[in-house]
C-alpha cells in the first residue's frame, strides 16, 4: 500500500513554496479596487517638508489643491517602526480623520530630515492607509501592515498594487533621486 506524503492531499500535491506576497498581489476585490480609489480622492496631499510643529500636538495643515485643511499628527514614535517598515525615514505624519472624511483612510507622509522633501518613492516612502490608527489599530495592522510583511519588506512589490506612492499633489521636489531610488529598487529586488 502507498503511504502519502505529508503534503500530498487525495490526489493533489500541496505546493508548500507558496509565494504569500505573489497571491496577495494577484487578488482582485472590486469593492477594494473601489474602496481605493475613494481613498485616492479623499486623502490629503503630502506636506513637502516635515511640520515640525507636530512633535507637540496635532496641527491644521492647509492642502490647497484640495481646498481644505486637514489635521495631521506625527507618527515617528516607537510603536512605528519605521527602523523595520520606513527604514530610511526618521519622521512621519499621518493625516488624522475627520467628519467629513469619506473613507476610514490616512495618508502617511515620510521624511529623512525634517527639512527635506517628502519621500515619494523608495523605501522610507510612506504610503495611503487604507484603514487608519485612529480607527482601528487591529484592523490597520491586518489591512496596511500585513501584507508588507508578506513581502517580506519588498517595498517595491508591497506599494506595486496595494498602495500608491503618497500623495505629491503639492508639486513637492522629488525624493529620493532618481539614480537613489534605482540603487534602493536593486537592493530590494535582490532581498
């Protein structure tokens, strides 16, 4: 009598070299594909440089492309990590949510010095929320942070398909440049 595998089910072999990144990249939800882009209308820009201001207390920030002022808070503290999810970020804000807000969402806006411009790309970049903190830590957690780790911190998968780079309405100059970006692009590939 044959005795199965360990991975084998019935007939089926169970592919135990799944790539979790890959399968969560190819998923296609029409009510997330929607749900983005509310988040992409709704969502603030990018301020171009860190509002130092922030260290102490939330701070109304003027997006005048959207014609509205959003309140932001810092989101550099420990529980970020951005050492492990931002890690060539020192400093970053999230906009916070308001009454007026359509979705759950936050932006997320990174910097390397609080004097520089935002990071547009790369891997201290922030990114769309598609669930905010202020929400739901949990679900944010599930929604946002998971599957970055599925990726194994790929960024350059990770903000692929799910998210965005954040939102440089505000015509901020470009960061990192580009011959940085490309050698950060490399390093992450080659993870």
């Amino acid at each position: 009598m044959h005795r199965a595998h360990p991975h084998e089910r019935g007939r089926e072999r169970v592919n135990i070299y799944v790539d979790s990144c890959e399968k969560w990249l190819s998923c296609k939800n029409d009510f997330l594909q929607k749900y983005q882009l509310q988040v992409l209308t709704d969502l603030p820009s990018c301020p171009c440089s860190y509002p130092s201001e922030v260290v102490y207390s939330a701070v109304n920030i003027q997006d005048v492309e959207a014609a509205r002022t959003y309140r932001w808070r810092d989101a550099s503290g420990p529980k970020e990590r951005l050492d492990i999810y931002k890690p060539s970020a020192r400093f970053c804000i999230r906009s916070m949510l308001s009454y007026d807000s359509s979705t759950l969402a936050a932006q997320h806006c990174c910097y390397e010095r609080p004097d520089e411009a935002e990071s547009h790309g790369g891997k201290g970049a922030g990114a769309p929320n598609l669930i905010s903190t202020e929400f739901s830590p949990e679900l944010h957690h599930k929604v946002d942070v998971l599957p970055w780790i599925l990726c194994k911190g790929d960024w350059s998968r990770f903000h692929s398909v799910s998210d965005p780079p954040p939102n440089n309405g505000l015509g901020c100059t470009q960061n990192p440049a580009e011959h940085v970006f490309q050698v950060e692009l490399e390093e992450a590939r080659e993870y």
